[in-house]
C-alpha cells in the first residue's frame, strides 16, 4: 500500500505531468490559432482562400506570429490565475458555488451531528485540523474535499448522503475524502479547474467576437461586409479552438483524476479497517435513481473533486472522472454479484458519538491517548500511520471525545467560546503574571470572549494538560468562521498573553506556532511552501536546528540531550549534522527553520520525522509535552500525525 508521503509524491508527478501537457495542449492551441489569423489575413490583404502551405507562406510574418503566440499565452494564463485567485479563500469558496451551507458546529440536529461526529473522529485520528463541514441540499449521494491544505480544508456532503447511508458507510465516505487532504490531490484539484478555466477563455473571447458583428458600422458597405466577414470567421475559429483546447484538457484531467479515485479508495479501506463500508456506499450509489448527480450549475466544473461521478457526459469513455462505479466495488469486494441496494434512510441518526466505558476512557485517555510510556519503537511504528490512520486511532479519538468534558466541547464550536478556550490555555500559573493577562484581555478582548474565559478558566486548568491538542484541533472550525479584523485581534491578544513574562516557552510556542500557521493559511495571509528540496544536505543548518531543540526541549541535562540527538540523526543515517549549543537555539529561530524545511519534497519529511520521534522516546517513553511537540513539528509540514497508541 503506498504510504502518506509517496501518495503525496505522487501527486506533484500529477501535477507536473498534468501541466506539461496542458502546455503541450497551449502551444498546439497557439500553433493552430496563428494558423487561423494568417488564413483571415490572406484573405483581407489579397482575397485568397488559403488552400496550401504555399499560400500560407505568402503571408507568414515571424513578428505577427511571435506577438500572438503571446498574445493566446496570456489569454490562459490570465483566466487560470484569475480563477485559481477566486478559490484562493479554500475549499469554502467550492463549496458555496455548489450551493453548500456551511454546518454550525453547535448544531443539535441528527443529521448534522451524524456527520460532524464522524469527521470529529477523522480529524482527531488522524492529527489533522477538524475540517468546516457544508452540506448540500442534494438527493443524490456525493461529497468531496477541497481547499488548498488541511488549514483551510473543507468537507462537503450532499444531504442524501447523510440520509441514506449507515454511520460506517459514511465514516467509508468521508475517509475517502480524508484522504484525499492527505495526498495533495485538493490543490491539484484547484490547479486542475484554474488550467481548463484559461483554455476555455479562448472561446468566451471567440464567443463575445461573434456577437460583436451586430455592432460593426463603417461607413462603406463593402468594408463593413470584409469587418463582419473577419469578425464572424475569428470568432468561429476561436470558440472551435477554445473547446478543442477544452476537449484534450478534459481528457487529461480525466486520466489523471481516475487513478486518484483507486488511491483514495484504497486509502480509504486502510483508514477505517472496513471495506464494506465503502463499498456499501458505492452499491446505494447504484441502487439509488438519481445515482450521484448533482443538479447545481456549477457542478460540471469541480466534476473531478467528488466522491463519485456527480455530472453525466455523453462520451464518459473519455471524461468520466471516475472509473467505473462496479469496477471500483469489485475492487472493494471481489465476491459482489453486481446487484446494487436499493437505499432507505438511516433509521440510526445519532447526536452523540457511541459511548464507551468509565474505564475506557480513563485508561486510554489519560495514559495511552496522550503517550505515556510509549516506547522508541512504538514512536518509530507512528511514522507509517501519517495520512493513514486506522480503525484503532479511530477508537481512540472516539474514546478522546467521549471523554472530553462536555462543557469544553460545546464551547469549541462557538467562535467566542472557542476564542475564549483558546486564551485559558494560555492562562500563566504565576499569580502576578496571570493578572497583568487578565487586565490585557479585560482591555482588550470583545467583552464577550472576556466573560466566556472568566467561566471557562478553572474547568481548562484543570484539563489542560492531557486535552490541549484535542481542544485546539476541534476549535479550528470556529476560529476559521472568524471575520479578518476579529482574527487580527484575536492573534495580537494571543501574541500579547504570551509575552506578558517577556519569554514564550514551549508549550506557548506548540500553542501559538499551530494555530497560527494554519489560521493565517485559512484567511489567506500565509502562502503555501512550494517544495524545492531534495535533500537533507540543502537545508542542513535548519535541520541541525530541528533536531537540537528537540532533543535540549526533552532532555534537561546536556549529556542526555546530545545522546537523544544522536539517536535521531543514527535512525536515518543522517550523522554529519552537528548538535548546535544551548545558546544558539531559540524559538524564533526555531520558526524560521521550520519554514524553510517546509519546502522539501514529500519523501524528504519522513526521514525528518522520524529522527524527531527517535530523539523524543531515546528514553524509551514519550511525554505528554513531547507527543505535543512531536504532533506541532509534523503539523507544521503538513503531516498530521495521529494520536500515538500504547500496545
């Protein structure tokens, strides 16, 4: 089965095998368009019907095809940018253009609760962001995922879907979506929609041409018959080339979004544990009269994004987006007969996740959620569950938000609520500290959150410590619904707590430096690393800042700390990064670092993940602070890591 990082490898070879020939595609569409000017050309200057090459030489002029050769590049790469820039904002901005309504977290009814808890427990299993959830009013049953990475990720669900699927038919569902975060196949997706975008403007320019002849008075009846006869031919010959352009960028996009659809699916049974799920979901499809289409006239545009076909072409051996539906169940399930199932609603809407006993949740909780006593090999073996995690994570975030006090749980899907759980973990223990951040919030914090912080203060301090990750992750969608002047101030009072004892310590830094980084991506104030690294040896100084402040951060005496460090850099065979001093190491610096190790290629982060997690358990035991720091360092390069498990 291939791994988190590899599907992830494998979708930037996507991407460049998709834009290399969409660009091969662009260079015939110029090739073909100066063709289609020289021939109107030969036509105005001598009255010739271009009917060999011979002809077409008479009025070839190397400027003339330099300048449009420019001309069609900058007509598709100004309509892909301008519609890749209107999805800027995420997976919000697909999700609206197909008509979705975004679910209140707090919300109390069955069916929203149904599928909020089942993306909660994704998201807490896999290590990930809890995604904004936004249903669409459509019978039939489909989803998708989209956003440009898992800060500003959503998920979309189509109320049939909710409807007629089982809770393990949807947790199939949705872990195909989940999946799909997890490969980069969403900016692909993005990238996709912008590229046949600026192809098919070719047309609508072709299109507004022709319709520009009812507006062509010259003066002489002759030229105005050569204006209306040139207009009407670039015109036809643009709206053809637009759409031939259009043609081929489907069929690319078709082949390339198939073999994601076999990944996402198998990643999918490797998630849950469960191929029945899945493939149940696949037979309702079929069974069901209106299949997956969706009706919103938007959907023929991010028909590559969905869970199944949500749009019907008449020539689907070429575009069908997806492989065919009885392919992929016997795929699933090699024993199927073909028949598909007739589905009826779900008679089992819940509004809580399943309960689980007092001493579930005490023991797995506190000591096995939270990794205490976690050995070296058990930190190694989480390695391999980044992007996949299976069903016992799923039980464990189960149990995780069973056990999570109700009362913080509610407050984690209201904006002030969850502003204001925010700010209580940031509460200091010194007494004289704490007061100067009261007085700060007081000033300066919406009265409101101020009020929510004074209530929620003691319940926080006295979880804090084994909830915090939990907590943060499950408040994203509430602080993502943030305006941009209330996520302004929100962040200054964040930076303006921890300064308070003029230092920010670790735990403040997991705090600020996680949710930070995926908020600013979320309001498009951060821009996306673009991978450019292919080895350690390029980013040796931030690695050798990485792996230092790990190991002085788990280990207080020096001789402890260089041991830890050379337990890391040994297993990955990394041994000419040198341990830099105490002195050298800060958190700031520690940011920088982090930025720029962002941008190495996919396989590269594993191997620096790994070092991390040998150099935390070189004691053969993990620490609540040190799975913190493990999780926040592989969140912050967009590889979740899910809650370790003790066996």
């Amino acid at each position: 089965m291939i791994n988190f990082f590899e599907a992830q490898a494998s979708a930037r070879r996507s991407t460049f095998l998709l834009v290399a020939l969409l660009c091969v595609a662009v260079v015939v569409l110029v090739v073909i368009t100066n063709l289609l000017v020289l021939v109107v050309i030969a036509y105005v200057q001598s009255a010739i019907i271009v009917t060999s090459m011979e002809d077409l030489m008479t009025v070839f002029d190397w400027p003339l095809f330099v300048m449009i050769s420019i001309a069609v590049s900058l007509i598709v790469a100004t309509g892909s940018y301008y519609k890749i820039s209107l999805l800027s904002s995420g997976g919000s901005a697909v999700a609206e253009s197909l008509g979705g309504r975004i679910i209140p977290q707090g919300s109390v009814d069955p069916m929203h609760r149904k599928i909020l808890n089942v993306v909660e427990e994704m998201a807490i299993a896999s290590g990930s962001p809890v995604p904004s959830v936004y249903l669409l009013d459509e019978g039939s049953i489909n989803a998708f995922a989209a956003g440009w990475s898992p800060g500003n990720a959503v998920i979309g669900v189509t109320r049939g879907a909710v409807s007629y699927l089982s809770r393990d038919e949807l947790q199939g569902v949705i872990a195909h979506e989940f999946s799909h975060i997890f490969n980069g196949d969403m900016r692909l997706n993005i990238r996709l929609t912008g590229l046949l975008h600026g192809i098919l403007l070719l047309g609508t320019i072709g299109y507004y041409l022709m319709r520009s002849v009812h507006y062509v008075r010259p003066s002489r009846g002759k030229e105005r018959d050569n204006a209306v006869a040139v207009a009407f031919v670039l015109g036809l010959g643009l709206i053809l080339i637009g759409y031939i352009g259009t043609f081929f960028g489907q069929c690319i996009k078709a082949i390339v979004s198939r073999q994601r659809e076999y990944l996402a699916d198998a990643s999918a049974v490797q998630f849950t544990r469960n191929r029945d799920g899945i493939s149940g979901a696949l037979k309702k499809i079929g069974g069901l009269h209106i299949g997956a289409r969706l009706l919103s006239p938007s959907a023929p545009e991010y028909s590559h994004a969905y869970f199944a076909p949500g749009v019907r072409s008449a020539l689907s051996f070429l575009f069908a987006t997806h492989p065919p539906l009885k392919q992929r169940i016997r795929r699933l399930d090699p024993a199927w007969r073909g028949e598909y199932v007739m589905p009826l609603p779900d008679q089992s809407l819940e509004s809580r996740a399943p309960a689980v006993s007092a001493a579930q949740q005490q023991a797995k909780t506190t000591a096995t959620a939270m990794g205490v006593g976690v050995a070296v090999t058990e930190a190694l073996q989480v390695m391999n569950k980044i992007g996949q995690p299976g069903q016992q994570e799923i039980n464990l975030a189960r149990e995780i938000l069973a056990q999570l006090p109700q009362a913080l749980k509610l407050e984690t899907q209201d904006p002030y609520g969850a502003r204001a759980l925010i700010y209580c973990l940031l509460l200091h223990k010194d007494a004289s500290d704490q007061q100067q951040q009261w007085q700060l919030l007081h000033t300066r914090a919406d009265p409101g959150v101020y009020e929510k912080t004074q209530q929620l203060s003691d319940v926080v301090a006295e979880h804090r410590t084994v909830y915090r990750l939990p907590l943060i992750e499950l408040c994203f969608p509430a602080l993502r619904a943030l305006s941009l002047p209330q996520y302004h101030l929100f962040k200054d009072n964040l930076l303006a707590l921890m300064a308070v004892d003029k230092k920010i310590d670790l735990g403040e830094w997991v705090i600020q430096r996680l949710l930070i980084q995926q908020l600013d991506e979320a309001h498009g104030l951060r821009k996306l690393p673009v991978a450019k690294y292919t080895h350690i040896g390029a980013v040796k100084r931030e690695a050798e800042m990485f792996f230092s402040l790990v190991a002085y951060a788990e280990h207080k005496e020096d001789v402890d700390a260089a041991a830890a460090f050379r337990a890391g850099i040994t297993a990955i065979g990394t041994t000419a990064l040198k341990m830099l001093p105490r002195q050298a190491i800060s958190l700031k610096a520690l940011d920088v670092a982090l930025d720029r190790l962002a941008q190495v290629k996919p396989l590269i982060k594993p191997r620096l993940l790994t070092a991390v997690a040998a150099c935390i358990a070189v004691d053969d035991k993990i620490t609540p602070a040190g799975e913190e720091l493990l999780r926040t360092l592989s969140s912050c390069l967009d590889s979740p890591v899910p809650p370790i498990l003790k066996n």
